[in-house]
C-alpha cells in the first residue's frame, strides 16, 4: 500500500488565538477538504488524528497507481487549503495561513480488524506506516515529502526535487527523500515510458496494418470504429502509439482522450481530453484564456456560438460559463452535451479526417460512455476513425455494426519476448538460465517483462560479463515488482472474499490444482465452490482444462499466482499448506511416490517436521535416480535441518546419520569427494555415541565407496573389510551383499583379478537364483550389471573371449535398461568400450557410448560427463579413429577440472599416450605419460604393468631410440601381467617387443616370437591382434 500522514503546521497557536470552539469549526472544514480529497482518487482515511489524517491507497482494496493517487491527492489538498485560507483570511483577519505537511511512503503492511468486542477498528500495520509518518515529520509547511520507494513508482509522473538521504528517527540506514514540486504532463506509465525510449515493437505487425486498412476507408469517407481489447500490460498503449507514427506525415486531426484509474467519478473526464486537445487548453490556462481558445475553435469550425459556447465552457469548469442561465432538466443538459459536442467532431471531421482514440475503457465514466455510444452510431458517412482500448472486463454495447472492427492483442511468443528482452539488457548473449527465469515468469507480456527485468536489474540479480548477461545470485522466491503487484491485486480484491479465499488456497497448491484437491483444502459444499470457481474463470484469473469432476484449474499467468500467494498471512500459509499436504496424501496414497516432492514441500511450510523430514529424504532419493545430483544434495541438507528442529533423542540421531550416507552418493557423483568424507566423518562421530555395529558397518562402506572414488584403493578395500567385520551376526544378508559389491570392485581396481572374478560370479549366481537382478542392495550402482561388465573384462583379459562377449551382453539385457540409473549405465558403457579397445573390436561399444552422452547434457555431473567422454574414446580407438579419440578425451579432461575425481584418469592418460604415438605425437605421448605417471603410483598393483609398457614404447620410438631400457620396461610389464593373470595384455606387449626387436634387426627372433603370438590371438578369437601380427610377419617377410 502507499500510506499517506498529514497535518497541519501551527495547529497548536491556532487553538490558542481563537479558542477551542472556533478552532473546532475550522478544524471540521479542514477535515472535510482531506477526506474529500483522498476520496477522490478512492484513498481509504484509515485515522484522524488531533490536526490531521492518516490515508491508505490501496487497502482495503487494492489500487492501479496507488503511489500516484497518492500524490494527487496530497496535491489537490495543499491546492484546496490555499483557497480555504484565503478564504478564512478574507472573513477575519489575524489567522495564519492554513498548510499541511504530507509525508508518503509506499511498502508493505499487514491490514486488518484489531480489537475486542468494545472496539474493534480497521488497522494497517508494518514499518511502512511508521517510515510515512517519520516522512511527513520531516517535511515543511505547504509540502508533500516522498520516500525513495515512492519516487520510484512515480518518476515521470511528477516533478521532484531529491533531498537525499535523511536520517530518520528509529532506522539504522539513511533512508532517500524527494519533495513533490507539481505533476508532469506526463499522465500514464506509457507516456513516461515513450519519452525514455522504448524497446522494439515486436508482434503487433499484423494488427497495426488492420489499423491502417482501417485508417484508408477514412479517408474515403467510410467511418470506421476499432476496438483494441487486451489485458493489462499487452501493448494496447504502444500499438496505437506506432499507429500514431505511421500515420504522422497524414493530413488528420487527431484527438486523444484517456480514461484514469482514479477519474471513474469525474463525468465526462475523456471527452474532456478531447476537448482540451481539439481547442488547445492547457491546464495552466486562466477562464479568460479558456474562453478565447473555444470561442477561437468554433469559428473556424463554422459553429454557432451561442448554442455551444455554454456547454463547452461548463465542461472545463469555467466560471461565468452561461449554463445559469438556460432552465433545462439534468436530462435536457446531458443531451445537448452530447448534441454540441458530438456536432464539433463531426464538423472537424468535414475539414481534415479525425482520428478520436480513447484508452482504456474499464476506466470510463457512465456519461462518457453514453456519448461515445451516440457518437460511434454517427460515424459511417463521416471521415472519423474511432479507437478505443479497453481490458477483457469492459462490456461494450456497440457491436454488431459493419464499420466496427475488434482486435484482440494475444500475449508475445517465446522469439518476440527474447528481442524485447536481448534489447532492454541490450545483449543478444543471454545466459540460458536467466532468459528461461524472465520467460517463464512474464509469459509474453511486455509489461512485465519490461518491469520484471527492470526489478531485477535494481536487486543486482543481473549481472553482465563482457556481452554476456547471466543470473549473479540465487532467486530463493519469485521477486515481483510492486507494478506488476498492484496490476494484479486490483483484479483480485474486487472478488467476493469467499472467491478470493479458494483463489488463495489454489495458490498454496501451485500454479494449478485439482478440483478434488481444492474442496478437500477449503471444505466447501459442491455448488458453493463451483460457484467461486466460476467467478474466478470469468475474471480470467484461472481456466478450467478437463471435463467436470475431473477438472484442472490454472492460473492464467505466473504472477496472479504469486500475488495471491503473497496476500496470505504467514500464520493461514502454514495451516493451508498442513491441509494441501494431508489432501494430497488421502488422494494419492496409491502413488505416493509421484508426489513426495510436493508433500515435502507443503510440509516443509507447514513445519510439519517429522513429515517434512521423511519426504524430502525420499524427493532426494527420487531426484538422485533422475541424475539431479544438486537437487538431491538441497534436499537433503533442507531435511537434514528440519531434523535439527526435533527433540535429540536416539531416532533422531540415527535419522541423522542415514540422512549424511545418503547424502554421499550424489557428493560422490558431483565429485565433491572432500565433502562427502566430511560427512563420513562426522556420521562416525555420531554412531560412535549409539553403540550400533550395523551403523558403523554402514558408515565403513561409505568411507570405502568416498576413497574409491579418490583412487585410494587399498583405503577403500580397509574399510569394506571393517564393515564386513562390524556386520557379522547381522540377521541381514543384504547388507554384507551391500559390501561385497563395491569390495569386488576394489579388487577389480587393484587388479586382483582372482579374488574380484570370485566375488562377482558369487553376486551374479546370488542375484540369479533369487531373480533380484534389478535390487541395488544399498549401492548407488545396480551391482548385476556392473558384475557382469566387470566379469566379462576380466576374462577378456584372461584370453577367454566368447565368455565375456556373454557376460557384456548379460549385463547390457533391455529388461535391465528399465531399472538402470544413469551413473550404472555409464559405468557399464565405460567397462565395455574397455573390452572394446583391449580386443580392438566395437561390439556395439560406440552406439552405446553415443546413447548414454545424450542422456548426460541433462546432468550437471562432471563425473559422469568425464566417463561418457572417456567411455566413447575408448570405441573410437578400438576403430583406430585416433584423432578423433584423442579429441573427445580432451573433452574428458576438461570435464572433471578442478574438481578431486581421479578414478579411471590413468587410464585415459594411459590411453592418450598411446593415441598420440599412433598419430607420430612423440612429443605429446611423452606430456600424456608424466601427467598419468602420479596417478598410476597411487595403485602400482593394477597400473605399474600399464604404465612400465608405455615406458618402454615411448623409449623404443624416442630419437635417438633406447632399446636397451625399453626392453627391461617391456619384459617389467610383461611379468606382472602374466603374475596377475592378464595374459591378454602381456602378449600385447610382447607384440611391441617383437616390432622392436625387428627393428633391432633381430629379425629372426622378432619373427619367432609374432609366429606365436599370431596363434595365441586366434586360439583367444582376438582377429585384430592375430592380423597385426600377420601385418607385421608380412613386412618382416618383404625384408628378405
């Protein structure tokens, strides 16, 4: 609202130099010129005090403009109580000038009843009315002081002149001030907007040409009428103001009326607009001045004077004007007004063609609309084009005539908005999340996108970089400029306040809301409710989508939502909320998992704890498997604090546990690997003071999967074992299964080839007697799937191809794809493009590594992007593409940058390195190397062998060549293959062996050796290798 103090200065002295009684009667006039005048522009005095007023402008009911009513009125009572004064002084001598002080501030309150049943008044109270009194305590004798959030809404409007920051009694911040000098010309948000500049006019092409086309039949003496019908913020304003241009080199007269939120009681207002424009008077204009313009337009209209000149000069209030003197009936005069005036237009209209526009109608007065009827009923011979703007709520009662045209301006699309929006940042280079936020909160209308921007533009939630504008803050609520609010809130607070309470309670739903959900909330009898709703879809604050009882309503725009989401006390948002929640949980009981994101966040606000705590634990647990590994995080830490508001007991203690493992896995996948520990940690701490060995062994697999994650390998396999131990005597078999997975991973890591192909064949043989293939047994990976991939590359590296081509296949099957989360799926991808490019064939890896990358522009995981890009390097070198592997491995690089990832960076270095060699990148394959050498030192097991072959590779090619040293890396790299059972590998490594030893010239013993490794690749069913081979026999053979 804008409150509004004022009072008078030198009340006091007054009282004392006339006497009560007397200062009484003046005080009774004075108090009739205040009120008059806030009802005059529908302010609310709210409190009288000894020698002044306390007004609201925009409660009970709120206002359009309520900041600029506000101001009017102040102006129009220091206007008033000049003239009172000089009246009073002309009576009797010796009283003081009568002024007022006024002090405006415009903000938010709480309005209301307050009281007992001895008395009860209507209060507004807030910081707003205090700073407005403060204000007005600042200001001097005779005039209006405004605060900066004021000024603001007003700017344009009127003139001011800034005082700067005053401090005020009881603020701590310097508070902005402006005293009001006069209004401007300026009368609408448009007007000051045009002179500003406006931003491009987009989407209304086809509509100003029908004004055009419209404009032609004028001219040819065809009257025309068009009405312009839009709601509130659309661009009525703007299409006829581009009309205006287009048409500026035309010989018309063109007259313009508009009718004001806060001129409704004022008869005849737009036609005296028009007047005032066809005669040329200003408001500055003296009667005697008036008097001469009007006589001076008539006669070269050709007008009789006599019979006009009266009722002109009563319409601009002239004193003298003649009207006195004609006996007539109020019906009579209103009847030659519209006679004389109508008679004026079409007059003008024989000389030049007339445009008359009138903006919006919903404004008009009864008088005004009355004349406007007869006047449109004459215009089909005559050269006027008649204009009117108006919002879906006017009713006209014009239709139906040949020469009348409608027009209806539908909302901006989605391409329009974003060049009204790139030019009032001006920058095409709009961040993704920020044209996203202002498209889908202003929905195409340009009045609040341009207000919207403004808003956020001011809160500094905009932020440019170079020519890029992007979003600089998080929004944790949807800001709405008061603009926008009091649009809105003008539609809403003339419903009944039974519809007003179903439009709130739909609010607290969201955006739309069931019919069933909206009676359970608000109690409602059937007819009674579909009669609220019915006048909300007639207001088109809501539309109804289905057929009746299984009807949908939705909001009509972001905003109304909002609005009326706001209008409701914190204390009522918390019981609606309680009740929405337990609706949704009596409708949905059978699918209550669809809705767990929502009843969290009903009872979140609620502050229904408990409640609050188990559903945002399972939103969490749902956004993880949808890969929103943020969100999961959010959640969860939302939850974990409506925990802390529950007494400290066991259950709680052990909630908070389970709620900082869960919020492992997905700081896990974001790669927030130190934080995850953290957590751990502080788990552990906890679980230490319960004396649960289970809770411990829970936290012991946390512990374990965090320093896998950071290639701690021996770490991880310490920790499984622990938590193995803390599980014995447990009656649960899951949860030694839990452990087992992720410690047959280790192994599998730390190249303990036996002792991993144990365990996962125990865990396939499990799962597939008990058909649990799609359990996850507590592991954030579905373990059958990776079982199976990871088995099948173990035998792939024992030389036992056909049965990992099977146990791949198994672990890919269509009936797993259905329950597989994302992280699963391209972990399994990676471990078969692994398989891929040790064998060198595709087996599908490449189509498979493409699918799960188009899954990943959906995820903010920087993990998982590195495995994806990784997983499709590794099929791009099985196909000997290498360039285009060594880019897409770039690719995964830059992925896990800056965060503690490390799992499988050694091997796409590893990868790298051989990439480059075989694109001739020496000089590359050696950078590649030292960056993996530190990694594969962490897990010498498993990557020694890798790393010592590379060694031996990049020494052999280097020049001048070593052989010497690279045969004792190849031969180092060999045994230890063959040690841990990776045949595969080692015989690859004796392939490179061979090449070196042909170019050695130990040709013979190059071509022993390539003889048996050709047969060992084909008894493998490796055809790759076995033809390098045969490729390699073939030049050493061309040698001789």
């Amino acid at each position: 609202v804008t409150v509004m103090f004022c009072d008078m200065e030198g009340f006091t002295p007054l009282v004392e130099g006339l006497g009560p009684e007397e200062a009484y009667s003046i005080m009774d006039q004075v108090y009739e010129i205040l009120i008059h005048k806030v009802h005059d522009y529908e302010g609310t005095v709210n409190e009288m005090t000894g020698d002044g007023i306390m007004a609201l402008f925009g409660a009970p009911i709120a206002l359009e403009d309520a900041p600029q009513r506000a101001i009017r009125s102040a102006y129009a009572i220091h206007r008033e109580m000049a003239r009172f004064s000089d009246k009073l002084n002309q009576e009797r001598e010796g009283i003081p000038p009568l002024k007022m002080r006024v002090g405006i501030h415009t903000g938010p309150v709480v309005v209301g009843t307050l009281g007992n049943d001895l008395r009860v008044e209507f209060k507004a109270v807030g910081d707003t009315v205090n700073l407005a009194s403060r204000v007005e305590g600042l200001a001097k004798s005779g005039t209006t002081y405004v605060t900066g959030e004021t000024f603001k809404l007003t700017e344009g409007l009127f003139r001011f002149e800034a005082l700067g920051e005053q401090k005020i009694k009881g603020k701590e911040v310097l508070i902005n001030v402006y005293r009001v000098i006069a209004p401007s010309t300026r009368r609408t948000r448009f007007d000051v907007s045009a002179e500003r500049g406006l931003a491009p006019f987009v989407g209304r092409d086809r509509e100003l040409e029908l004004l055009l086309d419209g404009f032609e039949r004028v001219k040819e003496g065809r009257g025309q009428a068009f009405s312009i019908m839009a709601e509130a913020g659309i661009g009525k304003s703007r299409l006829l103001y581009e009309f205006r241009k287009a048409i500026a080199n035309e010989d018309v007269t063109f007259l313009e009326g508009k009718c004001l939120s806060y001129s409704k009681s004022v008869a005849y207002h737009p036609v005296i607009d028009v007047l005032k424009s066809n005669f040329d008077v200003r408001e500055e204009d003296s009667d005697s001045e008036i008097r001469e313009k009007v006589q001076r337009g008539l006669k070269i209209l050709g007008a009789d004077e006599a019979s006009k000149l009266p009722y002109l000069l009563e319409l601009f209030s002239v004193k003298d004007s003649g009207m006195d003197k004609i006996p007539m009936s109020p019906e009579e005069k209103k009847a030659r007004i519209t006679e004389v005036v109508k008679g004026i237009t079409v007059g003008g209209s024989e000389i030049r063609p007339l445009i008359m526009a009138i903006e919006d109608l919903h404004w008009v007065d009864k008088s005004s609309e009355e004349y406007l009827k007869s006047l449109l009923d004459g215009i089909s011979g005559a050269r006027i084009f008649l204009i009117f703007t108006y919002r879906p709520e006017f009713v006209h009662t014009w239709g139906g005539r040949s020469f009348h045209s409608q027009l209806t301006l539908n909302r901006l699309s989605n391409r329009e908005s974003l060049t009204m929006m790139a030019n009032l940042l001006d920058t095409e280079d709009i961040n993704r999340d920020l044209e996203t936020l202002i498209l889908e909160k202003t929905e195409g209308v340009p009045f609040f996108i341009e207000e919207f921007v403004k808003s956020l533009k001011d809160l500094q939630v905009i932020e440019k970089k170079g020519n890029t504008c992007g979003i600089a803050k998080d929004i944790d609520t949807v800001i709405i400029p008061s603009t926008i609010q009091d649009v809105i809130m003008a539609r809403v607070d003339i419903l009944p306040e039974e519809t007003k309470g179903v439009l709130q309670a739909g609010s607290v739903v969201g955006r739309e809301f069931s019919h069933e959900l909206i009676q359970i909330i608000t109690g409602l009898q059937e007819q009674e409710l579909l009669t609220h709703l019915s006048v909300l879809k007639d207001s088109e604050l809501v539309y109804e989508r289905g057929i009746y009882p299984q009807s949908t309503y939705i909001f009509k725009h972001a905003f109304t939502q909002a609005v009326a989401y706001e209008t409701l006390l914190l204390k009522r948002r918390k019981v609606l909320h309680g009740l929405v929640g337990k609706a949704i949980e009596e409708l949905y009981q059978e699918r209550i998992e669809e809705h767990v994101d929502l009843l969290y966040h009903h009872f979140y606000f609620a502050e229904n704890w408990p409640k609050a705590v188990v559903y945002g634990r399972q939103a969490a647990n749902r956004a993880y498997r949808l890969s929103q590994f943020h969100q999961a995080v959010t959640l969860l830490e939302q939850a974990q604090t409506c925990l802390l508001r529950l007494p400290e007991d066991r259950p709680r203690q052990e909630t908070l546990i389970a709620l900082r493992l869960e919020m492992s896995f997905p700081l896990q996948t974001l790669g927030a690997l130190d934080r995850a520990l953290q957590n751990c940690q502080e788990a552990e701490s906890i679980a230490r003071g319960l004396g649960s060995p289970v809770t411990l062994g829970k936290i012991f697999h946390q512990y374990g999967l965090t320093h896998f994650f950071m290639n701690q390998h021996q770490q991880s396999e310490k920790y499984y074992l622990q938590a193995l131990e803390q599980f014995e005597g447990a009656s649960e078999d899951a949860l030694t299964l839990m452990v087992k997975f992720p410690l047959a991973v280790t192994y599998f890591s730390l190249a303990h080839w036996k002792k991993a192909a144990a365990l996962y064949s125990e865990i396939i043989s499990t799962q597939e007697a008990d058909n649990s293939q799609a359990k996850y047994w507590g592991n954030q990976y579905l373990p059958y799937t990776h079982s199976c991939t990871h088995l099948g590359y173990i035998r792939a590296l024992q030389g036992r191809i056909e049965e990992a081509k099977e146990l791949v296949q198994k672990g890919n099957a269509l009936a797993l794809e259905q329950v597989v989360n994302l992280q699963s799926r391209i972990w399994c991808a990676l471990w078969h493009s692994t398989f891929s490019a040790l064998v060198g064939e595709d087996f599908g890896a490449l189509a498979r590594a493409e699918g799960v990358l188009k899954t990943l522009d959906k995820t903010p995981s920087p993990i998982l992007s590195f495995l994806g890009f990784a997983a499709k390097g590794n099929a791009l070198m099985a196909a000997e593409q290498f360039e285009a592997a060594r880019v897409v491995y770039e690719k995964a690089l830059q992925a896990i940058e800056g965060t503690t990832h490390r799992r499988f960076l050694e091997t796409v270095y590893y990868n790298l390195v051989q990439v480059s060699l075989a694109l001739g990148d020496w000089a590359a394959a050696e950078r590649y190397y030292q960056a993996g050498l530190p990694l594969a030192q962490l897990n010498p097991e498993k990557d020694s062998p890798r790393f010592d072959f590379l060694k031996g590779r990049l020494l052999a090619s280097s020049s001048p060549p070593n052989f010497g040293q690279a045969q004792v890396y190849f031969e180092q790299s060999i045994k230890a293959d063959e040690t841990s059972g990776a045949v595969v590998p080692a015989a690859q490594t004796r392939f490179y062996l061979a090449q070196m030893l042909a170019q050695k010239k130990k040709t013979d013993r190059s071509r022993s050796l390539l003889n048996e490794l050709r047969s060992q690749f084909q008894n493998w069913r490796i055809p790759f290798w076995q033809q390098k081979c045969e490729q390699a026999l073939g030049a050493l053979n061309s040698l001789k």
